[in-house]
C-alpha cells in the first residue's frame, strides 16, 4: 500500500537512502533539506528546500507546504555531530546541537500535529550516544546532551499520542559510513553502509505498532538501554 512520507535531512546520508528506497517501492515522499543534492534531484521526489528545522521560518515552509497533507510517516533524521571535550569544551556548539538535534525535530512533529491520524508514525533517528547507561568513554558533551533529550522528548511525545493512537519510533542508526562520522576525524569511517541501515530503519518502522511505541531500538533490532 502506498504511504506518504516525510523526511527531514534527506538530501543526503541515511535520510537520501530511505528517500530512494521508499520511492522505489511506490510511497509518496516529501524529502526535507536545507539545499537539496544532484542525488535527491534525481529520485524524483517531492522536494521541500530551504526548511531548516531549527529555525521559525524553516518550520513555517514546511508547515505551509504540507498543508492538507495526511501524512502516514514522519522520519525526524535531521542532526548534527560537533565534538567538544572537557578540555576543549564549547557552549555555542553544545547550544547548536541542543536546538537542531534536541528541540528542532521536536517543533517540527508539534507543528504537523493536524496531518497525522490514528495508524499514522512518527520515527526519531536519534544515538546509543545519547544513553546514560551506555556511555562508557565520556566526551562529545553537547551530541550526547542533545540526544539524550532528543530520547526523553520523544518518549514524552509516545505517552502524550497514546489516544490519538499514533506510535513514536526511537532508533540508533548504527555506526554508519556518512559524512558525519568522516568529519569528526575517526579513524574509523562506519560498519555499515546507508543503505543498510536505512533497509533496517525501515524495516523496524513497518513493524512499529502501538504496544512498541516509545521502545528505543538499535537498528538490528536490539532494545537500547536509557
């Protein structure tokens, strides 16, 4: 059956890959970027540019030209990776994470609020890095930070959507081979290629149901401690 999806960050990385991939099998997508790419441009999607969440006015184009849109699933993939240190420690990039990875996709489901129904989803890309229990090295304070209260929002947001029966999704994409992971200088470039890990994203959001709404999951399908 064909679904309509919403996808922010998709002009590039996890969110291009699940674009293509839900284009492929016939849903209908709205991919949400900043600027779009020549490899979006060539999906033949639905393009929304200039949408940066994280501000008043990017969520108002999106608002605006999803009006009247039903949508059946929303994928807040949008973020960003700075690294600060206790030694090289930043508050305007911790700032900046809290406000695009924390807050922003946040503001962006509040304000779409009118276009989900009962059986509709609302999935969160979010990080292990942003478990308590998990965090066994320390650093990156604001990407840990931001996605640790990116996790209890979202959280937030399955009990309050419990009655309108519309299940939130929370996952870690794994370690994967993006931009992201390449500018912070690992000398590791990610185990798994996008498209793997947007085939994994997608499978767990096809099985999402209302009794699994809130569980935050690793890809592979793992339960991921808070």
């Amino acid at each position: 059956m064909t679904e309509t999806i919403v996808i922010t960050g998709a002009n590039r990385g996890i969110g291009l890959a699940m674009a293509e991939i839900c284009q492929q099998r016939g849903d209908k997508v709205y991919a949400l970027c900043r600027q779009s790419s020549s490899q979006l441009d060539s999906l033949g999607v639905n393009i929304i540019d200039k949408v940066d969440i994280s501000t008043d006015a990017g969520i108002a184009i999106a608002k605006a030209a999803l009006a009247n849109t039903k949508i059946d699933l929303l994928i807040n993939n949008a973020g960003i990776l700075r690294n600060e240190s206790l030694q090289d420690f930043n508050q305007h990039t911790i700032t900046e994470q809290f406000n695009v990875n924390a807050l922003a996709p946040l503001a962006l489901t509040q304000s779409l609020l009118a276009n989900f129904s009962a059986g509709s989803k609302i999935a969160f890309i979010t990080s292990r890095m942003g478990s308590i229990t998990d965090n066994g090295s320390g650093g990156r304070y604001g990407y840990r930070m931001s996605k640790a209260a990116l996790n209890i929002g979202a959280m937030s947001l399955a009990k309050d959507l419990v009655d309108p029966q519309i299940a939130v999704g929370i996952y870690h994409p794994g370690y994967v081979q993006t931009d992201m992971v390449n500018a912070t200088g690992e000398t590791s470039n990610g185990d798994i290629s996008t498209e793997v890990a947007a085939q994994r994203l997608l499978g767990l959001m096809s099985e999402l149901t209302m009794e699994e709404s809130g569980v935050f999951r690793h890809s592979n399908g793992e339960v991921l401690p808070w």
